[in-house]
C-alpha cells in the first residue's frame, strides 16, 4: 500500500536550469527526481557557459544535443519534441528564478523551482497567474515537506492532537556563512551574500521562506503580522544574514522564527515546536525520523516514522522500514507527489492528488519576506502581510 | 582542593519570610542553605498566620518562639540576640518583597530575595542603595547561576573561546500555567496570576529575570534594548504569560528571548545558547551537567561537569564526582558563596569572593522587566533599557 | 502529599565510619542523611589516625569527645548515652564492612552500609542474620533506588506496562579507573586495586552490586545462573576491572551484564533496559528524570518525574517539582526510608513501609559475585548462584 | 573532490534475483544501485512464479524478455548479450544465496549478495574460491559500512585516534519479530523464521553478520572466540531469535555482542561502542551522521558528517552537504564502491580501490555463525572461530 511503482508511464523526462559542477542542491535534485524511475534527467541548461554546460551534461547522461546554452533554446527545442521534457527544474541565483519560469511555463513546461520563488510579490504573482491560466503545476523545493514525520506533525495539528495552535517557535539556523565569504568562494557563497542576486533578504530568501512555509504546512495557519530585526553579524556583509522575527498568526496565536546563515559551528538546525492549548509537537530535521508530542498533564510521546498508528500521508511517505531516511528520500517524496500531479492516470487510483508547495505558497513567501523587511526598516514595528 | 569544609565558624543561622505549607521553593532554600552545615534554619515568618506559621515551623525544626508573626517582630528579637539570624530568605508573592527586604536590611540583617527584586525598578534601586549604605549582602535567588557549567559556560566566553559574541538565543518555557488557574489552585498559581501582587510583568518576573540573569551572567554583556510582545495565550487571564522579546546588547550582539509559563507540556526549559564569531556555547537546565560547544569549523565538544580541564570556578561548584547533580546542588553553592560574603574568616584563604548576582543585578532585572512592558504597549518598537 | 516533614522527633543522631577527608562517597552520605533534617551527625570514626579523625570530625561540626578511634570504641560510648547515635554509615574498604557491621549491630546500632555488603557471602549471611535476631535495619547504600524514575520503572513493570518479562541489558561502565593507578593515587583508588581489600571480584563488589542490584529492583526477578568472563584491561593491574556476563532469570528471561571501571571516556553510565512481550522500559543514571516507554507497536513514551499519572512511590520520591533532580536528592530519598524504617511514630501514618535495600539483597549480591567468579575462572560456564 | 560523476562509461546494467513485490529490501538496492546513475536495472528473476516475476519487471522499467524464470535462464541469456548485466544482486532467501551466486559467477556474473552470505562455512569458502578464481567481485550488502561516519570511524580507530582497542560493546537491537509471526505473515517473516531457508541461526545470519563485520570494519581485529547464548524468547519459535555472545579479539581484546529481533518497541537499533586506552568511539544507526569520542581526560567531541577534518573516505561517503542521509545514501556508497571496482577506468584516478564488503568477510561471518551455535550448544564454553 505504501509503496508507489513508477511504472512504464513514468521515467517522466524532465531538464535543469543551473544545477552543474559543483552545485550541491542540483545533485539532490537529480537524485530524488529520479529516485524510483519517476523522472529521468533529459535536457538541461547547466551553466551560462554552454561548453562547460554540455561537458557537464555528459557526466550525467544527457546527450549533448540536448544541452542547451538559454532557457530560451532549451523551450524551443524540446517543445518540438515528441519526447521533450514535462518539467524543469530551476536551480539558478534567486534574481533568476521568475525569468527562467516565466519562459518555462509560456512554452509549456511545468517547473520545479528553487526557493525563494521569486525577488518580490509582484514577480510571484505573475508566475502564479501565468501557472493558473495554462494549467501547469509551478512546484517550490520545499524538500523537508516530504519528510513522513512532517506529514505526520501536520496531520496531528489537524486532528486537534493538541488542541488549538497558540504559540510557536521555529528556526532555520545554519552556521555555513559564519565567516567571511571571500572573493574566491563558490558561486553559491557568491551570489548569496550579493544583494542583486539574493533578493531583498539573501537569508530571509534562502533560509527563511522554508521555515516559512513549514510553519504553515504544519500548522495551517498563516502568519499575518511580523515585528522583525533583520541584520548581518558578520563585519562587512552586505546582505542580512540574521533575521529575528516576532510572528502573530490569523487565528490569534503568536510565534517567534530566527534564520540565520552565521550561527558558527551550526550546520542546518531547520526546526519547529507547535503549541496548542492542550500540548505541543516538536519536528527537527537533524533527527527528522522522530516527533516528539507533549501533553499538557506532562506525559510525552515519541512517534517514529516507522510505526502503524502513523496518518496516512506519514505512511505514504515512508521509504525504508527500519532504517533512517534522510533529505533525498524526502525530496524524492516531493517529485513523487509532482508526478502525481503531472500523471492523470496514476492519479485516477488514489483518493486525491498530494499537496505540494505551490505558486500560492510561494506568494505567501515572497509578502512575509517584504513585510519583515519593511519592519526591521521600521523600527520593528508590527507590520501586515500582504498574503496572495 | 575542590571541597569546602563548613567548619565549626559556619551553621550561620538563618530566617525564613514565607516558604511554609506547602512551598515547593521554600522544602529548596532549606535544603540548598543548609547543605554541607552552612547555614541553620532558626528562626522564620513562616505564613502570615501566626499559628499556622509556628506549626510549620516545628516541622523543620525552628523553636516555637522564634516562629514570629512580622518582618519587623522577626527583627526586632533577633537583632537582640547574640546567636540571632544573619540571614533572611524572602520567599513571598512578588509585591512582598521590597518591604520584607527593606525592613530586614533597616535591622542588619543580610539578604537572599526571591527573583522578582521588587516590583519596580525605583524599589529595587532602594534596596540597592540601603544595602550598599549599610555594608549588606543582598544576594537573589538565581540558583541556576550555581551549576558548574554555568560557570563554565561563562568562564569559556570570559576566555574567549567563542570569540566576540555575536548573537544570542536564550529561553525559560515553562508549561505549569498551561491551563486556567482556578479559584482553588495552590496559593504560588494564585499570586502569580494576580496583577496585584505579581508586579508589572508575571511571566518576565518570575521567570523573564532568571533568562536575563543567566544571559548577563554567561555573556558579561548588557541588553541595552529590547522590541517585545508581551501577551497571555490563555484565555481570561489578567496577567501575561508569554513574552517574545527582540534584544540588542552593548556590545552590538541582537538576540531573542522566550518566556512562558504556558508551554503545554514543557517542565521548565531554560536553556540558552550564545554564539560567537568562532563558535557557540549551549547550556539547558534540563541536562545541567553537559555543556556543547561547536567551533565554526564544525567540530564539536561535549564538557560535562567531571572533567579536569574545566575552569576552577565550574570546579569549585562540582559536588558528586561522576554522579547526577541537580538544582539543589547548584542552589547550594549559591548558598556557600553568600557565606563566603558573609564570613570573613573563610574568605582569608580564599583568592577573591565568588559572584554572586546581587542588587544591582536585581535592578538590572527591574528595568529589563520595564523596557519590555513599555515596548510592547508601543507596538514592539524598540526601546530602552535604563541599566543601573 | 508528596512532603515528608522531619519534625522535632527526627534529627535522628547518626555516626560515620570513614567519610574522612577526601572521601567524596562521605559527602554524599552527610549531605544525603541529613537533607530536611532527617538525620543529624553526631560521631563517627573518620580515619584509622584517630587525630586525624577528630579533626575532620570538627569540619563536620562533630564534637571531639564523638570522634572515635574505632568502631569498638564508638559503640561502647554512643550506646551508653541517652543521645547516643541509633544509625552507623559505613563507608570503609570492602574487607572491612562486615566487622564493622557486626560490631555496631552488636552494640544495637543500626546500620547504613556502603556495598558489596561484604567480602563473601557466607560473611554477608552471618550479617543477615545479626539483623534479624536483634531487629536491627541494615541498609545498603544502593542510592540510585531512590530516584522517583527507578521507582517508576518498577511500578510499570510490577503493572504489566510491558508484560512478561523476557530480556534485559544492563550496565555500569565506569571511566574513573581507565588508566593505571600509580602508589599516589587516592585512597580510594588504592583499596579498589588491591585484592586483599577489595575483595573475590573488585569490579563486581564496587560497581557489579550496584547493577546487580538495580536489575532485581526494578524487574522483581531473580538471577539463577551466569556464564561470565572477569578481566583485566588495563596492563599490570591485580584485580579485575571489566566483568561481562550472561544472564538466566528465574521466569526464564535472559540477559546481559556489563560492568567496568576501565571504560576510557565514561563517567558512571548507570543504565537499563528491561524488555517484556509488550514492550520495554529504559533508565541511563546520567539522565535520571527521564524513563522511556517503548510499545511493540512502536509507539514510545517518555515519562518524567514530574508528572500527575506517575505511580505513588514515583511521586514520593519527588523533590524538585519541575527541577533537575540528582544523585544527592536519590540519595536523601533513601535515608528517608530509613528512617521510616527507624521510626514507628512516623510510619504509623504511612500505609506501608517503604521497601529498603537490606541484607537479604546483600547475600544476593554476594552469591552473584562467587557465581561469576567461579564461571570466568571455569571457561565462562553456566554457573547457579546460590542465592540466600 | 568529494563528488563522482558517473560519466557516460557508467549506468552498469545489472540484475535482481528476488526483491519482487513487497520486498522493502529490494527498493532500497534498486535505489541505492541507480543513485547518480551508477548501475541501472537491466534484468531480473523477480519470483519463483515467472509470470508475476515479469508482471513486477514491468513496474520497475524492466523489458519483459530479460524477466527470466531461473537464475540460469538469466545467465544464459544475459551473457549471450553484449550490453548483458555485469552484476547481479541476491536478494532471497538466505539459503538460496549459495545457489544462485554459484551460477551466476559461472556465467561470468559478478555478484552483490544480501547477508549472510550463505548458510555454512563451507558454501562460503566455495564462493570465495569461485569469485577468486573467475576475478569476480563478490561483494556483500553490508550497507551501513557506506556511511560516511563509519568510515570516519574505522579512520580514527586506524590513526589511534583511541590508542589500542581493549574493549567494545555492539548491538544489533531489532523489535521487527518480537510478536508471533502466523502463517498469513509477509513472506520475508516467514522464512527468516524458518530454520530451513534461514540457516542454522536465524538472527545471527539476518542481523549477527551485520554487526560482526561493523565490528571488524571498524575495529580492524578479528574476533577469535565466543562464548555465547543463542535462544528464543517469543513462545513457540523454532529459530533462534535473540543472541547473547561474549567476545575476545586477536589482540587480547574483550567484548559483547547482543543481537535480537525480538526487543519490543525497538526499530532496527544497531550500534556500537568501542574502546580503547585513550578513549573511545561511538556510533549509533539511527542518528548515522554523528559520531561520539570521549577521551580519557573526560573530553568529549561530536563529530558530524560535514565537517573539513574528517577522514578522506568519510569525506569521499558524503552526499548532502547540511542536510541528513540516510540508509539509502549509505548503500549506494556501497553500490558506487563496487562499481569502482568494475571499472578499471574510473579507478584509474583514484589512488585506490575503496574496501568493499567481500567474499572473505563472508568466509568469517559463516565462521562466527557456526562458533556461536557451538557455544551455545555447548554450555557457553569459550569456542574458536575457524576464520579464513
């Protein structure tokens, strides 16, 4: 039951924007797309130097033809192909997320997009109506979002496990610019510490719109209003690599979120605790297989990914019974749940289509980054969201 | 070299004001004060019912006629008596302090308040003053401030071993007023949900100052403004018991602070994590005898309490050689080191007189718990603390 | 409820043999014995330098004329004083428990002694004995059986919470002897190393009766037969330092004990994991506070100590409410009882007597040691214990 | 450095024997093997039943005709085609892994072969002859030995990073059959449970083999002798479900092995400790990413999977930078390991081949197998591994 066979139809071919040597993020990319035959890599624009693109190409099986030097190209020729690719997936510098989509989705392609969606609200919103008015799915790489105790912390939220949310504290500390990026830093440390490249919030765009979205994935709720002190803790950084923000939610709750990318000797401590009025649950993705649930009387439980009494969608997302998961198998659950939507036949034999993180998320994401901006530009003070 | 021998020179003899029936802290100053031989409970206040106060009394032992019905009787006889006490702990609601305290120092007798100091900063710079005017120790009860690691903690940052602080996340969840307090609740859940006699903050009063204590104790850095919500997330309560707080330190530092005594299914969490341009340092009560450290290159240690490296301060508050320690073993090396302030004799061989937090600490406290009202009546704009 | 008020009939007087200076299992005991004024220290024999004795004596506020020079000489004075002590601590070298034990509990003293309670069984039988025909506790100093989760454990078990006991691991892995001891170690360290005062098996005397001990507690069985290997892992030392045993139960379960002084980087891992058809229940000493339930469904609780749904005997135990507790509060939980056990005016209000660890534990402990001697030194057979 | 391009020379077809409908094994080797699309499955005997076999080759992307009835259907055709399987993995029951790797290899197949690898000695020995004499790889799936921790391990363990080895501790804990397993039970339950396809200890060739060689990987030593309890605590099994094993290595070393699939409420809990004369090693499965050190003085570190002093294997196993691995990361190391060793081009810049799991660590596990059953059936005496 658990088990999800990719079957003939599948192998879906898909391409990536970005994604070539010695890009990490493109490696996970590939391998959870195409983890269980659901995806196959076919087409690509690796590098903005076509050369280095094509060579790149090669070492991952893409026939050289097919790597393309523009997303333009890429458009052109595999929409003329009976064969051409379903999806794409953008791995590029945030300033070139909406572009890449926008070309993507006029030819037709669906798109798997890095976070954050897009360098302003205007931007997402454009690409959510152009997504809504040609049918395609526009998916943001929201991996934890496929981690079974994930689906699980929000299954429990829903079933009232811990009666209604008042208070929350989630966090996305990542130590990795701790020091100083120099100038012969990788291409990643580069254009996430140059504002033209990262969006108004490099740390909010990078970090923040995950924890963002896993507290709304979690709780259901959204935030509405945010005090935020958005800063840099390392001497001459140009982009805010430190944001702390006090949270209020639509349905009166109150919350805290810290991001940073500076927290030394961190390594991504992505995590979140939901109160409610009757108990609490607590996810962190360093030990993601577990979750802990306190009760208000003081008894505690640990839910595992492994056990039978776990939700549905839990289950559904389980890979191997017994041994630990980790952020490809997530990952992977998260292009297994595009297909899904891509697939109409495979499809038609389950009850309803997956969630996934979508255009509308990303709307969302992209307000609460200019909201907090505009406080901490404010003196921290409370300052609606915009919301879609 | 660790150990101190309470010596025929020490059973200082000591009072209690509250802390009777039913007092969860008052069964710990006893036996923190009491450990080792270094004070003697002899005399007390013990409930504002004369009888009731004399029956308990006999229960742990004070002589019936030292069981007196007022501060000021409890003053006026014992500063009559040549083995009267030298020490009063005050361990009433909030609002009692300041009196209680005023009165035993007008009498000579030295100091250990309940956290709150007072319930205003003006109170508290009162106190301060007359201590200061008649040569008193007045010592608050941050019994955390006793773990070893703590000291360690602090001796490290004091070291430099993080490197200049830069950043700070520091909490104390508590869950044991999760759910409404009814009119039948024990008499702590009672005051402390009574505006009158909880000051003008609950939750930062009983445990905002502790996190602010140990966040200035570990870090020797000042929070000089904070942005706060302050809020209760249960419903028909008149005093809050949740706060968010923004900081800023005097040295450049930001940081967030979590207070809540309505964390479902928390115990009482009170942790703190400081991060330097090197490295952080992570302490939580929960586990007291362990202290993490990471560097910024992704190593990471585990010091725990029994170890020869440590700094002589954490040695010196080491009690049990490879075995649990826990509150009352920090609370009583809090204890010793007022007797040391008190015991010149024992101090001789001493290299210099422990910290302990005192007054001004206690003022510090007060104006913090101001600021953060203020802000949160003003929209959490930032706001300023008055220091000392 | 859940207090337990000495009152003006307890201070019961009470004397140490050993504990002297640099004798941190001494602190302990004071520190234990005289928490919320349970006991009271009144004589004792602190070093076999009679001068030396009364001078630690005065450190502990002892008077000079109840400072002794030996064991004889206390019972001869204390038993002819109206006040005289009614409890003797011993906490000597193991060859000399048993001597002392019989000397005090001839005098009609009570008696507190450090464990293995003797350096044989036939010796720990004749003691045994002593204290039934003169109506006399003898105590055993197994301090972990006082903390609330030990408690705990053994009420789940009791209850059926994990069914039929089936399986058992279970552990003391000490570091404090990794490395040789040279002529100027402690005192301690000298005696543990030497056969003639450590007696059959140092490892298992010192540390095996411990586990040994909590093993029987908590699961309620008994061990019939081990096949056991002793030895020595560091190089020239004369006595074993590492015991590693297989365990028969007499329900049928079976299991496995590990124990060492010799395990370099280990404080004093205490722990066990008790598996039944339904489940299982786990307890490290390093976390004391903390009980983990698992289910054969996979479920998994964490149980605190500080919780409503605990078991009576749990929440007697219980002296921090919301609290770390430690070694020291376990350890007072264990005089206590005690001194139930000394006092029927106080038990008459008590529904039972608290159960103690006593003499017939002792012979149990004893007979496991010679069964697991005698295994190792015949090829880690099968081998019955004798038991009492 | 840390990344391995598969390159177009790679995507090695290769085969399953078994691992059809329901075998969670299986997905995890499909996956495992296609990750970064090192090997990719080509053919198949995915069931006894051919029809279903072929049924099942379809979901995973297997053209019908190279579903094959018989293992020598398999060979005979697959070694008749020039893009024919190179590697084929043995995923049935344990006693049919002798069998079909013997025909394989014969036909010039190498072979990955699921634990143990066979169900005697003797079968192994042959094996190893056939693989030896052919320059087969026979490789064995003993996956955890692909985290990069483990490998940072064996590394620290080699540098003397603990000094010599003295003693260690490991387990393989699982709860997997601590109920009765009835006859409607899935298929791999039913015949790890028979002692005809399971071989002469059912949970010594499931999880012993696993945690014998962790222990050797790790440690280097060769265990020598065992002293063990091979038993049943679920009522009514004829296999042996649960394993109590005493250890002594090749260099004087002692230890303990505990191995069950009967501990209820356990996962898969496999771990080990080992210790040395300075300190000591630990690594748990179930949080892979960390490793523990401890050091005589009482220090301690943590080390993670992503940091710059790691071991060059430990660095070279590593697949997400900041984010978890897991199980299925661990076992393609594996996979690309052997492939390494097929492709003499891709060794070509390399320093050297990496360790693999092989027919020689096979020999010894069915060595240690038949040890430990004679122990057993021999009282527990101390009995010699037969070895290589």
């Amino acid at each position: 039951m658990t088990q999800y066979y990719a079957g003939k139809a599948h192998r879906i071919p898909f391409a990536m924007i970005g994604g070539g040597f010695g890009s990490a993020v493109g490696v996970s990319h590939r391998d959870a797309a195409q983890m269980g035959g659901v995806f196959e890599l076919q087409a690509g624009v690796f590098s903005s130097d076509p050369k280095r693109g094509r060579e790149f190409g090669e070492t991952v099986g893409v026939a050289s033809q097919r790597c393309y030097a523009t997303v333009q190209e890429l458009v052109q020729h595999e929409s003329g192909r009976k064969d051409g690719v379903r999806l794409a997936t953008i791995v590029t510098p945030n300033a070139l997320h909406a572009p890449a989509a926008r070309t993507l989705m006029e030819g037709g392609i669906h798109v798997m997009c890095e976070k954050p969606m897009a360098i302003s609200r205007a931007e997402a919103v454009e690409l959510r109506s152009i997504a809504g008015q040609r049918g395609l799915v526009f998916a943001l790489a929201h991996a934890y979002s496929g981690y079974a105790m994930v689906h699980e912390a929000r299954a429990l939220v829903a079933q009232g496990a811990i009666g209604r949310v008042v208070m929350l504290q989630a966090q996305y500390a990542s130590g990795w610019a701790s020091l100083p990026i120099g100038k012969d830093a990788k291409r990643g440390a580069l254009w996430r510490t140059d504002p033209a490249q990262a969006g108004p919030s490099s740390v909010l765009g990078d970090l923040g719109t995950h924890v963002h979205h896993l507290t709304r994935f979690i709780t259901g709720l959204e935030i509405t209003e945010v005090a935020a002190e958005l800063t840099s803790i390392v001497p001459g950084r140009t982009v805010d690599d430190t944001a702390e923000i006090l949270l209020r939610f639509d349905n009166g709750a109150c919350g805290m979120m810290w991001v940073t990318m500076a927290a030394a000797g961190n390594g991504n401590e992505l995590g979140i605790k939901v109160f409610g009025e009757s108990g609490q649950i607590a996810w962190e993705q360093e030990t993601p297989d577990i979750l802990t649930i306190r009760h208000v009387d003081g008894t505690a439980e640990l839910r595992r990914r492994a056990i039978v009494t776990n939700s549905v969608s839990a289950t559904m997302a389980r890979r191997r019974p017994g041994q630990p998961e980790g952020f490809v198998d997530a990952f992977a659950n998260l292009y297994r749940n595009v297909a899904r939507h891509l697939d109409t036949q495979s499809t038609a034999c389950m009850d309803a289509l997956p969630v996934i993180p979508d255009a509308r998320d990303g709307v969302f994401g992209m307000a609460f980054i200019e909201a907090a901006v505009a406080s901490s530009s404010n003196g921290a003070a409370w300052t609606k969201i915009q919301g879609d």
